[in-house]
C-alpha cells in the first residue's frame, strides 16, 4: 500500500515537472517568437553592393565602396550550382519548415559518437538569418534561441525560392568576393548560370572555407572540396553514381579576372572626392548606389588622346630639352609619383548652361602621377586674367573704343609688350585683342584694384591680389578649373554657374537621395560680359588665337584667350562657344621653359580645338542666349561719353555698338562749352564721315 502510494506521488511529481517544462518551453517560445517579431525582414535582400558611377550618357565609369557583389535573380543562377549548394548545406531544404529537427538529431548522435562537435545543424534559412542580422553571429544558446525562431519567421513569410535567392547573392567565396555572380566571374570568367556541374560543385565546396580553399591560393584544396561535395549529392541522391564520376572527371581550369577592375582615372578620383563631402561615410561604405555624373566619356577620351598627341608633338620639336615622355617611359618603375621630368598638360570642359564638368584630364598618364593639373597646380595664369581686368574697367565706364596708351608706364615698373613694341595711344579694344600688356595695366588702373579683386573673387578665380599692379598682367596663381568656369561668365551673360560633377545620387530602389541645383553667381553687368565676349571674338578671329580658325579649322563662332607666362613657363589657353568653355594648360612640374616661343596659341590652342571639335560632332551646339538689345552711338574716344561736334572737330568721335546698360549718360564734357543731360540734350548734328585716323583706328575694334 506504502509502495503504491508513493508510486503515485511519483506519478504526480513527474506529471507537475512535465506540465512546468511544458509551460516554460512554451513561455520560450513566446519570449523568442515576440523577439523574432522586431526583425523586418526586408533586410534579408539589403545587401551591401559596390556603388555605380555613371557619366551623362549612362556609361559606366567605374565602381567604388561598398562589397564586392553583384545581385542576380535565381533564375540566372546555374542549377547545377544549386543542386551542389543543397546537397553540401541543406539536403532537406525543402522538407523543413526553417529548421531540420531530423538534421539536429543527426549531428547530436555524430557529435556524441565522435566526442566532439564535427556537425552542426544549420540549415540555409538559420544561415541567412545569422548573416543578414548583427548580433546573431555570437555563438550562445540565447542567439541560437532567437536564430530559430527568426528562421521559423522568415520561411513563413519569405518562401523557399527568395530564401535561396538571398543566401547565394549574401554568401562570401574569398578573395573579397561576395555573391554566386562574382565568385562566378572572378574565378571562371563567366556569369553564374552558365557554371558546369564541376564548376558549381567547386564554388560551392570552398563556402565553409573561403579563405583556407580559395581556388587562387590551393587550387588541390578547393578540388578536393569539389570531389566532397559530388560524393555528398551521390548519398543524397541528387545525382547518379555515374553522373559524380563524369563531374569529378571534368577538367577545371580558373579564367581569373580581376576582383576589382582598376578604377585610375581623374574622373574616379573627382567623385571619390565630392561623395566625401556629399555623402556620410556610412551610406559611402553600404555602397549600393547609382551616382550620375556629368562627364561625357567620349569628351574625356578625346581630350586625353588630344593632349598626349599634341605633347609628343611639341617633345619632338627642334629646340625641345627636357626628358620626353617615351624616355621616362622606357625606365620607369610603377609607383605614384606625383612630379614627372617630362611635359605636362591638363583640360578642363564645363556645360555652359549647367555648370556640369564635361571633362577633365589631369596629366598626360594616371599611372604614372595621379595629382591633377586640373584642380590641384595652382600656376601663374599670365594673360588669361585680361579680359576680367577689361571687364572691370568696362564696369567703370570705360568702352572699347577709348583710347589708351600703349607706351612704356613711367614712373619705376614697366611690363615690355610680347612684340617689345609700343604702339602709343590705341584704342582699348586693341589691348585685349593683340594682349598688350602696357595698355593693361593702364586700363587695370582705371578699374582699380579692389573692383578686380570683387570680379575675380565673384568668378571663383581668386580672393586677392597679392602682386598689385602685377596682377593686371597674370602675375597670381590660380587652377585651370577655376579659370575655366569663370570664363564661362562671357557667354553666360555675365553670370558663373558653379561647376559641379555630381548631378544626381540614386539608391538601390531608384530613389533619389541627393541632386545637384543650377546655381547662378552674378559676376558682371549683362552688357560688360556681352561687350567683353564680343571683344574675345575678335582674338579669335584676328587676335593671338587665330590660329584655331586658319591652321585648326575651328569655325564656330566662339571667344578665347590666351595666356603666356614669363620665360615660356605656361601655355594657356581658354576659351568657349555658347554651349562649352575650355581650358587647356601645358607646362613642366617645376616651372622652366617649356620651349623658345612656348606661347598659349602654338601649344595648348591646338588641343582646344581638338576637343571642341569633337564637341560640336557630339552635337554640343546650342542656340544663342538673348542678348542684351544694343544701340549705335558716336562716341568721345577720350571720355567714352556721347561725342559733340568738337570731339568731331577733334577728330575723337567713332561709332559703336553698345548695349543699353551700358549708354553713356550724357555728352561728352571736355570738349563742350555747355555739358547737358542726354536726356533733355537736343539730337546731334548730322554725323561726318570718319576720318582717315578714325578708319585706322576702327581696323582695331
């Protein structure tokens, strides 16, 4: 009776603990499942991949940040990799609902048998969700717990063919590679659904090692992991005895392709650049973006080969005394070198309209230096500063026909002309046109300092002038790019559009996350930028670049200007149509003579033309912008005022052009008894016919 009683009461304990058990693995499961619950689950497809750069056209520059992966769709995975993946990871994978309860038991009893752990239990849906969330890669019974339970979740919500599709584009084969379609190409030269049975078998044997069986580093290695994997989808089932033979048979051999195509090139480098100050440097290393820029690929690869054919040209020249590029060529040993012995150059295009940089080249070779002449040589700009110190002066009240004087400066410093002539006194228009340097200085006086020093810092060209009066003449420093885009005032109507590269930042769903506005900086009076264009077309037509039109055949109507240093040093030359602005720039490293009669238009002209021809194939050819409306006055050539009978007795009255804002608010003083308003000043007298000094002078205008 004893007996029975206390059987009973052991029934009963056993009953309790099994209903307590019961309860606290239900309160478990509660607990991990309401866990489980907080993963959102559309992380399992946000998978870090490389960021795309685009130019304008939407040809791929380059690749940067990010994991190096490249997502496909299962149906663009080979099945015979699938098959091998299943057989090796998860040969029941689609039997169990998240978790393999008969694998579990399979690796306790090997476990148990062998003393030690040898198997694990995981299956691709636990796998997927320890590699898609942080955190649940520790290696606790809690992890393990919640990893369960958050597979458990996901094949209730995902299914079957997303979970695989995930797990192959998540899974990491080495070498930094990320994803089946990588692995695929890197490894065997090909995408991943055109893998042999061989090869899939290979890729997917090397995942519990990557690193230990990398293909690259133990090619027996990893071919031995295949020969395991084709003996485990034999036991499975998966294939045929004889079908495991013929894949071990096959002859394998590695097709390597670079993990990461070389991304060397200026233009890389200027993104790489503005994404850092765009970007966070969280969503720059996530990668996984669509960034459009506004470089034309084509523009770039003419400015590149433009520039190094007119180099090799100029190296080969009677009288050329530097190393040339093909001696370095022959001795030189890759490394990044940011000076070279030989001749340099660079190229900037912008897009009037936008700002957009089209191209920019920064030397003739990246490989052998990567400092950009473009955007980080700040050189003497020599007379490309003139047509901002005319165009001062123009805001000043002085105009295109008033005479200046071309005879040596008294008084201490005195610049010589490049022809060592002085002309006397000639009209203003002259002196940017033939870039005399005496005739600049006076009309940069008449500007003033502190009136170039705002036009200059408003184009973004500098924000002093350290060399005084110098400066008039280019005797300041600034970078081709900078000098490019505040040329673009001219045909921009005296507007500067700031330069940019980067027009647009997309995400993986095609959201755009950051754009790019047009921004207008004011620089000058409408009439003072159509006045000064008007006037740089004449150095194109028959000033110091007009060689682009008689030896380089540049026939579109455009304005330019060129720029010589002291001693030969740099060559410049700037110019623009109404669509683009170029700029080109040649010199050595450390500053020298480049070569006897080193002058912008015999060295760096011929590359502008080049590529602004190529430009205008491209279709780059815009209509006009509206001009500001003009009237034809006669004017004082003196004081640049409405001329009166006796500036015409004086033989000092011409006729122009101006546009409206620029008309001269009254007669001219110094040659009338009686100044009056224009306003309420009777009409002139009929005009005369120009004199014979007037018809000299007017060649000039």
């Amino acid at each position: 009776m004893r007996r029975s009683r206390r059987l009973g009461m052991l029934v009963k304990l056993s009953l309790v603990l099994f209903l307590l058990l019961a309860i606290a693995g239900s309160l478990t499961i509660v607990f991990y499942w309401h866990l489980a619950r907080d993963y959102d689950l559309t992380r399992l497809g946000a998978m870090p991949e490389r960021t795309v750069v685009l130019d304008r056209n939407g040809q791929v520059l380059g690749k940067l940040h990010g994991q190096n992966r490249v997502i496909v769709p299962l149906a663009e995975v080979s099945p015979h990799f699938i098959k091998a993946l299943l057989a090796r990871e998860d040969s029941r994978f689609y039997q169990h609902g998240g978790v393999d309860y008969v694998g579990v038991i399979r690796a306790m009893m090997r476990n148990v048998k062998e003393r030690k752990v040898v198997q694990g239990a995981s299956t691709l849906t636990m796998q997927l969700a320890r590699n898609s969330f942080p955190g649940l890669d520790e290696k606790t019974l809690h992890r393990k717990m919640l990893e369960v339970m958050l597979a458990r979740r996901i094949e209730a919500q995902v299914g079957k063919e997303k979970i695989l599709e995930h797990y192959v584009n998540r899974i990491f084969f080495g070498n930094q590679l990320f994803g089946i379609q990588q692995a695929s190409r890197v490894y065997f030269g090909k995408d991943a659904k055109d893998l042999s049975p061989g090869e899939g078998a290979l890729l997917a044997g090397i995942i519990r090692g990557p690193s230990k069986f990398s293909p690259f580093k133990n090619w027996e290695g990893a071919k031995l992991q295949r020969n395991d994997v084709v003996n485990r989808m034999v036991q499975t089932h998966a294939i045929s005895t004889q079908e495991g033979e013929i894949i071990k048979a096959e002859v394998l051999a590695l097709h390597a392709t670079p993990a990461f195509q070389s991304q060397g090139d200026w233009l890389m480098d200027a993104v790489r650049h503005d994404l850092d100050l765009i970007l966070e440097e969280e969503d720059r290393e996530d990668g996984g973006l669509k960034v459009y820029t506004t470089f034309d690929l084509r523009l770039q690869k003419e400015a590149l080969e433009s520039l190094e054919k007119r180099s090799a040209s100029i190296e080969k020249t009677k009288g050329y005394g530097h190393v040339t590029k093909a001696t370095f060529d022959r001795t030189w040993v890759p490394g990044n070198e940011t000076k070279t012995p030989y001749l340099q150059g660079a190229v900037a295009l912008i897009h009037n309209s936008t700002g957009g940089v089209l191209a920019i080249v920064g030397g003739r070779d990246y490989q052998q230096s990567k400092f950009n002449r473009a955007t980080q040589a700040e050189r003497q700009v020599g007379s490309t500063i003139k047509p901002f110190v005319y165009a001062a002066a123009m805001t000043r009240g002085l105009l295109p026909g008033t005479l200046i004087d071309d005879n040596p400066i008294p008084g201490g410093w005195s610049p010589q002309n490049s022809d060592g002539a002085f002309l006397g006194p000639q009209p203003m228009a002259l002196g940017l046109i033939r870039s005399r340097n005496t005739m600049t200085v006076r009309v940069g006086d008449q500007a003033g300092l502190p009136k170039l020093t705002e036009v200059l810092s408003d184009a973004g060209v500098t924000e002093s002038l350290p060399n005084g009066r110098q400066s008039f003449i280019g005797n300041l420093g600034s970078d081709l790019k900078r000098m490019t885009s505040a040329f673009s005032v001219f045909p921009n109507g005296g507007v500067r559009r700031r330069s940019y590269i980067i027009a647009r930042i997309e995400d993986r769903l095609g959201e755009a996350v950051y754009s790019t506005p047009v921004l207008d900086v004011p620089v000058l009076p409408a009439g003072v930028a159509q006045l000064t264009s008007r006037l740089l077309g004449h150095v194109m037509d028959n000033g110091t670049a007009a060689s682009a039109r008689s030896e380089h055949g540049f026939k579109l109507p455009a304005g330019g200007k060129t720029g010589t240093t002291n001693d030969y040093k740099d060559a410049w030359f700037i110019g623009y149509t109404q669509a683009l602005t170029c700029g080109v720039w040649m010199g050595c490293d450390d500053p020298k003579t480049i070569i006897g009669g080193g002058y912008g238009a015999r060295l760096s002209l011929p590359v502008w033309a080049d590529v602004m021809k190529k430009a205008q194939a491209l279709g780059y050819v815009e209509e006009p912008v509206t001009h500001v409306p003009e009237q034809r006055v006669r004017l004082c050539r003196i004081t640049g005022l409405v001329a009166t009978p006796q500036c015409e007795s004086h033989q000092l009255a011409y006729e122009d052009d101006l546009p409206n804002d620029l008309l001269p608010p009254s007669w001219c003083q110094l040659h009338s008894q009686t100044p009056t308003p224009l306003e309420t000043a009777p009409p002139p007298p009929p005009m005369q016919q120009p004199g014979f000094w007037d018809r000299v002078r007017g060649i000039f205008q």
